[in-house]
C-alpha cells in the first residue's frame, strides 16, 4: 500500500495567529504586548548577583583555603548550563519576546519559539540537578563529621540519590516526549505522536519543595544542636535560611508549572515557569556560597594587595608615594641617568634601613663602673654643614634638576 503524502499547510493558515484569540481581541504580529523589561531586569540581577556569590566563593577557595572539593567542580558546570538557560532567556526576549500571547505570534514563528523553550527547559533542569547535588555535598560536608554514620548522613545519601533519578528521569523524558523527536518545538509537524506533559512535568515540579524543606530542616537541626551561644547559633541559623527563598521560589515554580499544563496560552504562561525556576536556581547558588562568604570579607586584604601589585606591574603608583613626593623635597639635583640608589626618585630612601642597630659602649663609658645619672646627658654630637651656592645657568631651581653633564664631570 503506497504511503499518502504528508499533509500541506495553506499560507493562510501559517501567516496566521498560533492560537484562536479572545473574542474582541485582535492579534498583533508586529508590536505584540510583552513585559521585556521585567524579564530583561530579572535575568540580569540573577546573573548578577550568582556571578557575584560564585566568584567570592572561588576567591575563598582558590587564596585561602587553597582547595577545592568535588562539589565545587559541580557546581563550576552547573554554573556554565545556568548561563547557557540565561541566554535562552535572552534568545526568546529578542525574537517572540517574554509573557507574549501565543495568538500575536504567527504559527510559522512558533516552532523557533518553542525550539528555544526545549534548550532552556534542557538546560534548566541540569542546573536544578547539579545544583542540588553539589548543595548536599557541601552540606555534608559541614554538617556531618568526617567518617561519621549518623542519621543526618543517611538521610543526605538518600536525597543525593533521589535528586540524581530524578532529574535524569525527567531529562530522559522530556526529550523522547515525541516520536519523531521535532515535533516536540515544531506543532506543524502532524505525523507521530506525543505523550501528555502532564506526565512528568507534574512529578518533576513536584520533586524540589520537598528536598528543599528536608536540607533546611536537616541543616537547622545540626546548628541548634551545636555547644555555641546563642548569638552564634542565632547568626549561623541565618546564614543558611538563604535557601528558605530557594524553598518558596520552587513552590512558585510548581503553582506556575501547573497554570501552564492546563493553559492553551503557552508562551506567555511558560513565561512565569522560566522566571520561578531562575529565582530558584539563583538562591540555591546563594545558600551554596553563603558559608564561604564571611571568610572572603575575613581576607579581603588579599584582594587589596592583589590590586596594589596589578597596579605595581603596568607602572602606576602605590599608595603613598604622592605623600612621600610632597613630604621633603631633597634640595639636590637629580638626573635621570644618574642612579645612586638604584631608582631616579627625588630622595632616597636609605639601603638597608629595616636592619637593627648594634649597640655599642664608648670606650669612656665602658670604663666606669659606676651607674649612670637619670635625665643627665651622656653624649654630645656636633655637626657642621658647609652650604656652597654655584651660580650655573644649566640649573634649573624650581624643578630642582641640572643636565646631563653634571654627573659626568671626574
């Protein structure tokens, strides 16, 4: 039996609206209404402030504690793919643009649009998997003593599996949703067939509230139960209930996901996914840096010095040499080939003078037995300075220099 040929779409039909519009309104390919602004804002303070947390994090890592752990290499990948959904982000504001209708988009437009919503969906969820996996390690790490196997150590293996499978699960299908594999982002295509979404976009929106809750809890549980004041418990317990707005970034994340698996607008409700899975992704890179931060403010000093020797290196002055310039000017000339103390400086300080002093009796004094009289002068020095005044018109008295020949002369 001879295979029928695949369906053709008019032009009329793909020059058209994606979606059926609401009664009364009328699609806008051109200027379609969108929130831009909001978008564009919050993907670069997230960036921001996880580049910030981030960098800080491998400052402490790299100058001070000269160590990394596995976690921190996880984390480093979970960074690149958190930067690569940023730029999907960036991708869709620039062609459909964010919270636009689906019905101001022409339906040969949309199988891009969603073709940038599939990368960032897989980009996404690799973040949220990393992250949370270097995030347990890390609080592993600190929570649970070195060679111990204590129920908080169990319970942390258990959520590092769980976290692992799932992700990968929900990885698995999102990208065998559709037979054949185009037809996931391209909806012209009408062969093959897909699974619902609701199958595992439900589960896997579902996974993160409640691993959360349990490392908070966990985390909580170790610090109240630490041998320290009050105070201290009262500041660690604040450090790390950063990842209370990860825990309600992730509930916000659900309650969207949800709105979309029962709304025909796709592109403006995937939208609001996107932006609580950015929230999401950003607090748990902050409560992942968040122990690291107060050792950065602590040796900050290392920064400072690290800038003082850039500045050092491409010739500019450190601090304090304007003070030095200004403090006593030497009345002698100087030249710039001339190099008495090896730099072409105005004065000089003297070679050596961090060495200490020997001390030393006069033969007068080693003499005497006898004590020495308290507020009494002992030694009396006299100096005389001889001032000769050349009258040279090569001499220059307001900037204090000669030429070139001064110094040659035998």
């Amino acid at each position: 039996m001879a295979s029928q040929p695949p369906l053709q779409i008019p032009d009329a039909v793909l020059n058209g609206p994606s979606m059926k519009p609401p009664p009364g309104v009328v699609p806008n390919f051109e200027h379609p209404w969108n929130l831009n602004s909001i978008a564009l804002l919050t993907n670069a303070l997230c960036l921001t402030a996880t580049i910030l947390a981030c960098s800080m994090r491998a400052y402490v890592k790299l100058f001070c504690a000269r160590r990394a752990e596995l976690e921190d290499v996880i984390m480093l990948f979970a960074l690149g793919t958190y930067s690569a959904s940023v730029w999907c982000a960036y991708r869709v504001i620039d062609t459909s643009g964010s919270f636009t209708h689906q019905w101001d988009i022409r339906l040969k437009d949309l199988s891009s649009t969603f073709y940038i919503h599939h990368l960032g969906v897989n980009f996404v969820t690799v973040t949220l998997g990393l992250s949370k996996v270097a995030l347990i390690l890390e609080w592993t790490r600190i929570f649970v003593p070195y060679g111990t196997r204590n129920l908080f150590y169990w319970v942390y293996k258990a959520l590092l599996a769980f976290v692992c499978l799932s992700y990968s699960a929900f990885l698995v299908a999102e990208n065998l949703s559709c037979i054949p594999h185009e037809r996931i982002w391209d909806r012209i295509i009408l062969s093959g067939y897909c699974i619902d979404d609701r199958a595992f976009h439900i589960p896997g929106a579902s996974i993160a509230p409640p691993v959360i809750l349990i490392i908070l809890i966990l985390s909580q549980n170790a610090i109240w139960n630490l041998r320290m004041s009050l105070n201290n418990k009262i500041g660690i317990s604040l450090l790390f209930l950063v990842g209370i707005l990860a825990l309600g970034s992730s509930i916000a994340r659900a309650i969207a996901t949800f709105a979309y698996l029962h709304s025909d607008d796709k592109t403006h409700t995937l939208s609001a996914v996107y932006l609580w899975t950015l929230a999401e992704l950003t607090c748990t890179f902050l409560a992942f840096c968040a122990p690291t931060i107060p050792r950065a403010y602590a040796n900050r000093f290392i920064i400072t010095n690290f800038i003082e020797y850039l500045k050092t290196s491409v010739g500019m002055k450190p601090r304090g040499s304007r003070m030095e310039a200004r403090s006593w000017p030497s009345p002698l000339p100087s030249s710039t080939k001339t190099k008495r103390w090896g730099t072409p400086k105005r004065y000089h300080r003297i070679q050596g003078a961090t060495s200490s002093l020997a001390r030393h009796q006069t033969a007068k004094l080693a003499g005497q037995r006898q004590p020495m009289p308290e507020n009494a002068i002992l030694v009396t020095t006299s100096f005389t300075a001889e001032v000769t005044r050349l009258t040279d018109p090569n001499y220059d008295h307001v900037t204090g220099t000669e030429s070139d020949w001064a110094y040659d002369r035998p």
